[in-house]
C-alpha cells in the first residue's frame, strides 16, 4: 500500500508524516474497494491492510491520542463497520493535526495580491539577468537559475513561504563574499522582494492581530472512546453497607 521511496519522502515531523502516510494508504485501499466492487471479490483483506498499517504508524510516530486503534482479529466477520469507527477515529486526529499546520503555516508565509506577485517576478527576472552577464562556473550560475525558479514558482502559489526568499539573498551574497562581484547588483532586487514580502506580511499581520494565537500542535483531543453497557446484576438486600 505505500512503497519505501514514498516512506523517505514523508514530512520530517512525526504528526505531518503520520497524516501523510494515512493519506496514501487510505487513497489505495479506495481504489482496491472500487476495484474490488467492479470485480466481485473480498476488499477485506485490503481493509484490514489498512488498518494494520495505520494502527502502526500511529505507534511508530507516537500518536498517542491514537494508541488505543483497534484492529479486528475475526477473520470470519466482515469489516464494514469496523472500518467506519477506524477511520472515524483516525479523522478525529488528523483534521486536528491539519487545522494547527493551516493556522501555524501562516506565520512563515504570507498571500501575495497580482500586483505584488507581478513585481516579484520582475525583480526574479532582473537578477536572472545579473547571473547571466556575471563570470561564474557553469554549476554556481545552474544552482542560482534553479533557485530562482522554485522561488517564482512559490509565488504563484496561494501563500509564499517567506523561507523561499531568504534562500535567494544567502545564495546571492555567499556567491558575492566569494569574489563575484558582478552578483553586487542582485542585492538591490532582493531588497525590492523583501520589500514587497515584508509590506504584503505587516498587512495580513495587522489583519490576523485580533485572532488567538494557534494551539500548541501536540493538544491532540483522542476520539471519543466507545464504552459497552455495564451488565445487568441482581442486588442482594442482604449484603450489609
């Protein structure tokens, strides 16, 4: 269900892997369900797959509020039901984990409005000019182009990692401290992004100041917990109190 080369590429944080790593597995056993229903087999075994590998992963990434998953062991019985409190469950967790990333990624980004995004490119494209005339090694003159071209594609998104940015400026003025001084005139049109950058930040700041601040990542609420009716018993009158 999730291959080794997906399993390094997941996110570094454990709460951002694990909610990856449920994505691709719960988007394969999708398919293996529709498959299964086209083709008139068992998508049990596919189900419990899942569950298995999920219930995992939560152990391994140290979910803790999802410690107590339950897998089923009867393989006599169908797992329709239980696959709906499993991933019941499992969505209690992950949309808390996606909601605090949403509020956290705003501090580290910011949305850019066409007139601002339009501005970033010139000034991406000016420096790309600079890096064209300025005496480089073929392989600092390539690492710069590829730079650039993460970082425009980063402001067409809907919100820019700021992060993206600085990589610019430290590239830039380590290829000036090294000796290219034809880079010297890069510098201006990196300040001209920052600008841009910092004035689109300090407005959106000024628009968020009123809203609390995001909840710390790791207050997991656990899903609530499924408890069975005590059994009935008889009382004796003649047990004393």
């Amino acid at each position: 269900m999730i291959t080794d080369e997906e399993l390094s590429q997941l996110p570094v944080d454990p709460e951002l892997a694990f909610v990856q790593f449920e994505k691709i597995v719960r988007e394969r056993l999708q398919i293996e369900e529709r498959n299964a229903a086209r083709g008139e087999y068992d998508p049990d075994p596919y189900r419990l797959e899942y569950m298995n590998k999920v219930a995992a992963a939560a152990k391994v990434y140290q979910i803790d509020t999802l410690s107590q998953l339950e897998v089923p062991n009867d393989a006599t019985k169908k797992l329709d039901g239980d696959l709906q409190r499993f991933v019941r469950d499992v969505d209690h967790v992950t949309i808390q984990i996606r909601i605090h990333l949403a509020r956290s990624d705003r501090t580290g980004s910011v949305a850019l409005d066409d007139m601002s995004k339009s501005k970033i490119h010139h000034f991406i494209q000016q420096i790309r000019e600079i890096i064209g005339k300025a005496e480089l090694p073929d392989d600092k003159r390539d690492a710069l182009y590829e730079k650039l071209s993460r970082f425009a594609k980063e402001v067409d998104k809907a919100r820019t990692a700021l992060q993206t940015g600085m990589v610019i400026y430290i590239a830039v003025c380590d290829g000036i401290g090294k000796g290219f001084t034809k880079l010297e005139p890069a510098r201006k049109w990196i300040d001209s992004i920052a600008g841009v950058l910092g004035l689109a930040k300090d407005g959106e700041d000024h628009a968020d100041h009123r809203l609390p601040p995001p909840a710390e990542r790791k207050r997991l609420e656990p899903p609530s917990q499924r408890r069975l009716p005590k059994p009935q018993t008889e009382i004796d009158d003649d047990i004393p109190f």
